[in-house]
C-alpha cells in the first residue's frame, strides 16, 4: 500500500480534546503521532468515518495548546482514529509545524 501522506508522521504523546459542532460527542484521547496535515488519537470514544471535529492538542513542552477549527475523520478502528486537518488558521498552522519539525529532527 502506498503512503499518500504529505508529511512523515512522528511518534508524540500528546494529550488531546476533540468534539463535533453540533453534537453532542467529545472526548478526550492520546495523541499518538502527528504531522502537519494530520494525527492519530487512541479513544474510548466512538466516532465515524467523514466526521467533522474540532481538535484541541496539549504539547507536553508548550504552554499553549494547538487549537484546531476542523479535522476530518479519515479511518477509524476500536479505540483509535486517524485525522486530516482541514482547517487551521495560519498562526496555528506554524504552532504545529514548528512542534512537529522540533520532533521529525534529531537534536
């Protein structure tokens, strides 16, 4: 299977919140890897594929968490989900990459 990812994904543990305009789901999950364009989050919580959430990300090394407008469920298995970012405002934009670029290069 080829990888259509943009970005190599890095291994994070990152807290996380997610929840869907309009409904009433949210959860909390782990925030496994990351990438500019996206994430994957082990949750108890059941969500379904072409779902729409806003994402909050708490970097273990930040004080400011990475606030996200819109995430788009991509696959989902029992307690875990895939996400693609679908809309994050610039500044954001930055916030990520600068945390995921921190993490894709040896120090």
């Amino acid at each position: 299977m080829k990888n259509q990812r943009k970005h190599e994904r890095v291994r994070v543990q990152f807290r996380s919140h997610f929840s869907m305009k309009g409904k009433m789901l949210a959860g909390d999950g782990d925030l496994t890897d990351l990438s500019p364009g996206g994430c994957r989050i082990l949750s108890s919580v059941p969500v379904t594929v072409g779902a729409e959430v806003e994402l909050c990300i708490f970097p273990g090394d930040s004080a400011n968490p990475i606030l996200i407008d819109a995430a788009t469920v991509r696959w989902c298995q029992p307690n875990e989900f895939g996400l693609s970012i679908t809309k994050i405002r610039v500044p954001v934009q930055r916030q990520l990459t600068d945390v995921w670029r921190k993490l894709a290069k040896p120090a």
